[in-house]
C-alpha cells in the first residue's frame, strides 16, 4: 500500500466534523479511488473542548492553527475557518510557503486573494484546490476546468445562493413576503443571524467571481461583479412574474464581449432575474445551486445539486484531496495566472434585453402618466402595465411594468427622469429577463 | 514551450471531423489548459476521396487504420471508429500495446471490451478514456470518477439516449405515434435508417453498463441490463401519462443492494418510466441527456447537456486529450480493474414501486373483469384504472392501470395469469413510476 495523504485540518465546525466523518464511513472506497488512504494527523479550532460529537483523540491538536502549515508530518493543510483575511488567510499563505498542498472551502478569501494564493501555489508546484467554495457539493470547478476544458465558454450562470433561493421557492409556494420567510428561514438555521452575505448577493458574487475567472480565463475580480440581492423583492413581484410565466431567481451571471477597439470585457452581475418557467433554473426549488455554462462546442451544460451543507461541502473537500493523493495538480485558475487576462468590466448600457421594473407610487391621479412619459422620453418600450393597489398600505400602489428588448441604457435614462419624484414612494425595482 | 501531444486519429466522421474542427478553433485555449499543443499527426478512415470539408493535407494518412498503433510519432490513438469489435477493437488493442494513450468514444467496445481494455491500459501505466461514449458532451463519467469521488453513490439513472427523448417528447408535444414520429427522426437526421439500437435501449444499456461500473465500483456488465425500448408506446400511453401528472421517458437506472446472504447485487434496467412533472427529469426535452447520481455525501448530483452530436461529443474527445497532456492518468472505472467487484445481477421481484400497465384487449363484456380478477389473484392492488376505446382500430380497446406500492413479482404474477388469455390482443406493456 502506497504512503497515506497526510492531513492538517482547520476549522472544525459542521464542515470540518463532516469531512471527518466522511473520511471514515467511506474510507475503503477513498482509498481505492484515492489510490492510497487519507489520514487526519492534525486538527485545529478556536474551541478544543467543544463538544462535536466526533472523536478526535486520534489526531494531534495544535493550538495555533497556522502552526499546522509547518509540521513536517503534513502533506495537506485543508482549511474550513472561513473569512476572507485573518487567520485562514495567514494559515493558507504558510502553507504554501512551507510546500504544503492546500484544500478549502473559503469563497470569500479565493474570492480575495485567489490569485495571489494560485500563483504562490503555481510558482511552488502545489496543488491549490477548492471545489466546495463554489456551489458546495456540486462539482462545477472541475466540470469546466476540466471537463469543459476543450470550450471557449461563452456565458456561465446560475443559482448560487442556496438561502436566497431558499427563500424565494418559499415565497412563491407560500405568497409570504421577504421578511416573515427570511425569519423563519433563520429560525430553521437555513438564514445566518447576521443575513447580509447571502441576501444582498455578496456570497453569490464571491462565488461568480470564481467562476467567472475560470469559465472565462479572466483574472478574478469580484470588485467589479455588479451586486444586488433580494431584501426588496415582495410577494406582489413574484406574483406578478408568476402571471407573467416567470418565477424569480437570484442569478450570478458572467460573460465576455469585445467593446469597440475590440478589447475583451468581462461582464458579472448578481441580480434577481426573471426565469421562464421553461427554463431548466426555474425548476431550481430549496436551497439547491445549479450553473449553467455555455461552450462553443458542448452547448449548453447544467450541474445541478445541492449547494451548502456538510454532506455535500465535505463531500467536494474529499474530491479535492483524492485528487491531490492521485498527484493532480492542475491550475488552480484552468489556466496559469499569468495567462488568465486582466479584463476591464464590461459596461452594461448597450446589453439588450427585457426587464421588469416595479415602482411603488402614491395612489393619486397623474402618476401613471409620469411614469411612462419618462419610459416613453428614455426610449423604452412598454409590453405590460399592471397596476394593483395596496390598500392596507396606506394608499401606496405597485406598478409592475415589462418592457420590449431595449438597450439597458433607456432603462437607466427613465430612471434617471423619475429620479427624486415625490410620485415614488420607495427607490424602483428592476430585474433582468432571462432569455430562454 | 513543452513538447507536443501527438495524435493519430482514426474515423473521420461527424465526430472525427468536430474533434478537428475543435483543435484548430480553440487552439489557443487549448494548449493554455493542456500546457502544451495538441497536434494531430496521422489519420485514417475508410474512403480517403471523401469529401469532409476539412482540410487534411497536413495530416499523414493511413490506408490501414490498425498500423496508426504502431506509429512512433504519436502518443495518443483516437479511436472514433464505433462498433464493438473489428478495426475498432483491432486498433484500441494494438495501441494499448505499443504503448500508446487511448481515447475513444465507442460505448459498445467499452460496454463490450471495456474491462479488458482497461486491465491492459493500467498493466502498462497508460491513460484510457472514453468520456464522449456517454452522455455525448456532458462531463459525466469524470463528474463521477473525480468530482463525485468520495461518495458511494446509492443510484445512478438518467436520459442516456437522446433519438429516444427525441421521439418521446415530440409525442407528448404533438400527441403523434411512435410511428409516425420515428419516420419524422429518420428523415431530419435525429435516429439511424436502422433505429434498433437507439429505440430498443440498447444504446442506453450500453451508457447504463459504463455508468454503473464507474458509480457503483463493479465490473461492467452490460449483459445484464434488463433491457427494453420504446417502440411499443402508443400516443395513448403518453397522454394517459399527462393526465395523472407524468412525462414518459426512457430511463437507464443502477443500484447496488444486498440479497438475503449479504452479498452486494447491481441492478441495471434500462426501460421507458413514468416521470413525475415536477421531477428534474420530466424537463429534459429533445435530443438533451441527464444523469441523475444519488451519493451518500453529496446528495443528488444532475448532469445535464447535450448526448450526442459532433460539437458536444467532440468536446468530451478533446477533454480526455487535455486531461492525457497533463499527464492525468487514472483508473479509467474509477477504481483499478482488480478493485471492482463482480456482482451478480439483483432479482427485481422484490422491488417496491407503482407501475403503469397497459393492455390492449377486445371489446367485449366480461374483459375488464378478467383484468381486475387477475390483479387480485397476484395480490397487485389498483390505485386508477382507465379504459379508453379505439373505435377506429376495431373494436380494441386501451386499459390502463395505475398500482399502489407493491413488489414486482406481484404484477410479473398477474401478468402470468393473464397469459394467453384470448381477451389480450397485444402483449401487456409495463412501466415503473420514477420515484420524486
């Protein structure tokens, strides 16, 4: 039997219990796959005398977790702490400058500091490898660093959220509106106390910003994802997409195009669309996560499953140390960093599509025709109006208006017309629809 | 820059002249990802004057395909010749033994030959891979192999031919005939002159065979597969399906379990099921396969993309190239050969499910008690039934049953008291309900 994949594991909460437990009930089955066994030697949290309900009484405890990266009986430091800076960043830059392999989940700081961290790696010849930092169980890095690697990837999108989208197959099963199903959604441990990562979109852009650099062979740059969550979205906007033919989705959606000298951009946003429900994301219920890539020679592909959890973000973290104990390497990025282009965003007033746009308006007589002379001055196109009042809502009425396929510049421009309108009661809403 | 991949190719059809087309327009891309070129030295098919629209001057030609073995400047042979024995099987063996990687995208020599080749390929250290031969451009037997690699996965099915889902989904769009739709298939080119590999499952008992190999860890079984197509639904089967909320597709599944002595057994069927509508499945449509993998971590993984065509099958083609460029070798099952086990085929009496019959029977008196008296006799207790006359097909009439829960061998038991009964005027036609 060839040497065991030696170990050093930081971060023990239900991530790090479950890559443990992992590792154990399905060890024969790693071992062969892996072509050699996997062996926890060190483990290291904030708390040692928690109680986690696994045994770690076989493996070594180090007090200082960023101390792991320099014990010579480590070959691997997989790092399940979390946060973008701080302690895991400091254990994550020892590792590699001590020669260690790195595993992790930790989107925020890939999202951060990926490149530097790949390049150290690639620059050492260690493998750098973090599957479950994107749509947790669901093995979408590989699928395109490898499995699509034949294909200039031409757009990538997907559900990447999954208590946003937790939340939104709620409110449409349920016409409950945003706050009352974010607050059972946290009693049921499936929202954070502090809810603002996932429901204002930043873990999905996190998550974007990763894939975007891999799908598009863009350096990474989550500054520049374009990121809006759910928290205004209310029960009236999902019914209004529901008789449109259309359920709501958070989507993170990145792509390249030539701007006028025929330099490439990147475009990413994170943003609450419109999805037709014959689009296979529309059948995306629960706190599943699903991406959809589309190559010049594959087509269209969708991995789907579920996007958070212990099972399936330990099951991505043991993928990822099978493949460093079967010797793959690999760019962490697809390609080497100093190949990935550095792309400036894409502008985004030329992208042509249909858009939904709510605003909430005083119900007095005149606010209509306000709202769409400015649509009409901006050069928008009207396909729907619908206006329903809200009378328990003190006189407040919703305008949901879709528009014909228009450059997103008008839709800015009538916005920018309305703006500062004593007929608006609340900042308009406006979603993207998205193409079949 | 590293030295070259070198490639002999052999078949020079949709597939062989996609994987050309593909090296040349992503050339760039491909040796970033690769790390180094991927050339196509040497190729070979049946008719050299054959005009294919591609260029083929600057590739050596071989009249004899099976000498491209033996060629000393190639490193890979790329096997798109099909067909589960002859030059194909010839030219995957001598390459193999001289020494060469192999690729190929043939599911009958791997469904047939697949163990063998692969003892070969791992006794000599060499990479053999043949993602293209299921699921055309989808990623799935490396999603599986790698991505999935931790788990023991429970279940594996999905749409594993796309002329099938072709057909049936045209069916449920246009309430045709099998028939009917068929003749359309043949003319646009989406089912063979000869359709009886496609429409009988056995293509998809093919892709179900290496599936199962890889995802339950045995040996390739492919004449095992209980095996049945689609050309006996008729137009009233699937609207019969409509009406109690299901879609009809063609469904590969595999399972390990344990008989009474303990011992693991696969079962491997590829048969026409029922899909409920709210099942991810059920919105596969056309020509689109879907893989749908259970594992004991990850939960349920979906794999969905385009299964066949040269775009998508050459992408996969490609990607085992590249994965062979990084020196990714590998056990092509997952496992080495040695490793997977040898499992009897599991008996399916005892599997628990609902089921769809439907007979054909002559009208008059008494039929339908014949039917409901049998059902009793074998114990097989009826949730719906529907009678449906046929006045235009002389006097014969359609009875669907819809069963509770129950074991098989209950339905194999009535199917066998109605046997030879006068009142059948076609053979019964029995379909599982997919579970949610």
């Amino acid at each position: 039997m060839a040497e065991p994949l030696r170990i050093a594991l930081a971060g023990l909460g239900t991530v790090g219990a479950g890559v443990i437990r992992l590792l154990e009930a399905n060890r024969t089955l790693i071992t062969s796959r892996a072509g050699r066994p996997i062996a926890i030697v060190a483990v290291s949290a904030r708390d040692r005398s928690k109680n986690r309900g696994i045994d770690l009484s076989t493996f070594a405890w180090e007090d200082d977790m960023t101390a792991m990266a320099a014990r010579p009986d480590v070959d691997v430091v997989v790092e399940l702490v979390g946060g973008s800076d701080g302690p895991a960043l400091t254990l994550a830059r020892n590792a590699i400058r001590e020669g260690k392999a790195l595993v992790t989940a930790n989107k925020a700081m890939i999202a951060h500091h990926g490149l530097a961290l790949a390049l150290a790696a690639e620059t050492a010849g260690l493998p750098l490898k973090f599957e479950a930092a994107v749509a947790g169980g669901i093995p979408v890095l590989k699928g395109l660093r490898e499995g699509a690697a034949a294909n200039v990837i031409e757009r990538i999108y997907g559900i990447l959220n999954g208590t946003c989208n937790y939340i939104l197959s709620t409110m449409e099963d349920t016409g409950r509106d945003f706050g009352d199903v974010l607050k059972e959604a946290q009693q049921l441990g499936y929202a954070e106390a502090d809810p603002t990562f996932d429901v204002e979109g930043i873990d999905a852009a996190h998550k974007l910003s990763i894939l975007a650099a891999i799908a598009c062979g863009a350096k990474l740059d989550f500054a520049s994802v374009d990121t809006s969550g759910i928290s205004r979205l209310c029960a009236a906007d999902i019914a209004q997409a529901d008789s449109l033919g259309y359920v709501i989705r958070l989507i993170g959606m990145a792509e390249t195009e030539r701007d006028e000298s025929g330099a490439r951009r990147l475009f990413q946003r994170v943003q609450p669309y419109l999805v037709p429900r014959d689009h296979p994301l529309a059948h995306v219920d629960g706190a599943t996560n699903a991406v959809v890539a589309e190559g010049n020679y594959c087509g269209r592909l969708l991995f789907q499953g579920a996007g958070a959890g212990d099972g399936p973000t330990a099951s991505a973290v043991v993928a990822d140390l099978i493949d460093v104990a079967r010797g793959e390497i690999g760019a962490p990025f697809s390609v080497p960093v100093g190949e990935l282009e550095a792309l400036e965003p894409a502008e985004s007033g030329h992208r042509m599509g249909r858009r939904y746009l709510r605003f909430t308006v005083a119900d007095r007589p005149g606010v209509l025709a306000e709202l769409t002379a400015a649509m009409r001055d901006a050069g928008v196109s009207i396909e729907s109006l619908i206006q329903k009042g809200r009378p328990e809502e003190g006189g407040e009425v919703l305008v949901a208006i879709v528009t014909h396929p228009g450059p997103e510049s008008q839709v800015t421009e009538a916005l920018r017309l309305l703006d500062g309108s004593p007929s608006l009661t609340a900042p308009p809403l406006v979603m993207q629809l998205l193409a079949k």
